[in-house]
C-alpha cells in the first residue's frame, strides 16, 4: 500500500477537488431539496474513497518511450535537482565515463517552490534557479574532465522529465541523485520507486549529503598546513 497523498500537489489537488465537491452539494441544496443533496454528498464520498484505495494500491507501470541507438557510446542519463553539483555524484558520474567513449546529458527539472506557483504557472523562478545549479554543476564537471551537456525539464514533475529527455537521448543508464532519505522530496515522492518500475533501463540512484559535504571542505580547510 502507498500514501495516497504522497506530494504537496496531490494534496493542493485533493483540497481543490473536496472544495469544489462541497460548493456543488451546498448549491444542490438550495436549488433544490436537502435529500438531493445528500444524494449527491453520498456519491462523492464513495468517489473518493475509491480513488483514494486506487491510489494507495499504487499503478501498473508503463515502460516509458526511449530513443533507439546504433552505436557504441555508452550515454548516461543525468537527473538532479539542489543535489546536481554534488561530489558524490560528479564522482558517479567520473567513473561511468572510465575507460570508455560516453556521452553525459544532465538534466534539471525546473520544480516550483509549492503547488500554488506550479497551478499559477509562475515558473520564471523555477526555471532561472534550475538553470544557474546545472552551470555550476556543468563547470565543476568541466574542471573533473567529465565532458557533459545539460538541459533543464519544463515539467514540474521529475519523472516526466526523466521520459521527455529519454525520447531523443538514447541512454543505457538513469542516474537519479537525490538528498538522503530523511530530508528528500523526490524520495517521498516515489521518483526512484516509479523510475524503476516504468524504464527498461538500469537505475542508479546516488544520495547526496551536501550538509555533509560542506562540512567536509570546512574541515579540510581550517586543517594546519
């Protein structure tokens, strides 16, 4: 079984479903007689239920579009959000690159900071802090000697994006980088989870503790010559 409610868009979208359900009966109401509209209240409860049961038992996973490829360079999908320039997945990433031609695509998807900006489709935000973490992450890979490439994803949605960029990349892995368990949305989420169960392909998934990483440098460098 699985939370029903597992982000806060499934929440924003559950409050606006129950909100407009309850308009509906009160209008009923007085229109008409109080036994119609506790009819109408009857039927959307038992919806509901049932959609929640639904979602709770989870879906039956699609395998998702992907590219097809004819040649030898083993191409590595990227996809990473706050934790995109982190050392545990540059070092990920160095060592797919070992020893042999391959081809990094990494991708950021532009997520809204609530579920209000992403239903207001205020996503300037979004897209302009996506886009100044893959540079950086698109340097530091440069100064590594890892030749990669990057996008932001237009969707909202990390899984989506994962599918959107495998249409025309024809990659032979999937790396999802995320934070550690306790402090990560994605994996709340399902996006690992959902990842594996849709794409035909291998799915890394890297954890990237920048506290501790920063804490790390910090160390290293009050550290006597």
């Amino acid at each position: 079984m699985h939370n029903p409610l597992r982000s806060e868009t499934d929440v924003f979208r559950a409050v606006v479903v129950i909100g407009v359900g309850a308009a509906a009966v009160i209008g009923l109401t007085l229109l008409t007689r109080p036994l119609f509209g506790a009819i109408l209240l009857a039927v959307e409860v038992v919806a509901g239920l049932w959609a929640l049961s639904r979602r709770a038992q989870g879906h039956l996973p699609h395998e998702a579009e992907i590219a097809h490829r004819g040649d030898p360079v083993y191409r590595v999908l990227v996809v990473a959000n706050e934790t995109v320039g982190g050392a545990a997945l540059l070092e990920e990433i160095r060592n797919r690159g070992s020893g042999r031609r391959s081809e990094i695509l990494v991708v950021v998807p532009a997520l809204t900071s609530s579920a209000l900006e992403h239903w207001a489709s205020d996503v300037d935000r979004a897209l302009e802090d996506a886009r100044t973490r893959l540079d950086e992450s698109l340097r530091r890979m440069d100064a590594a000697g890892i030749d990669a490439r990057g996008l932001v994803g237009d969707h909202h949605e990390p899984n989506a994006s994962i599918e959107d960029a495998l249409r025309t990349f024809a990659a032979d892995e999937v790396i999802i980088s995320t934070h550690p368990p306790d402090r990560s949305g994605w994996l709340e989420g399902g996006v690992v989870e959902r990842a594996r169960e849709e794409i035909p392909l291998p799915i890394t998934h890297v954890v990237v503790d920048l506290e501790a990483e920063a804490r790390d440098t910090s160390s290293a460098t009050q550290s006597p010559a």
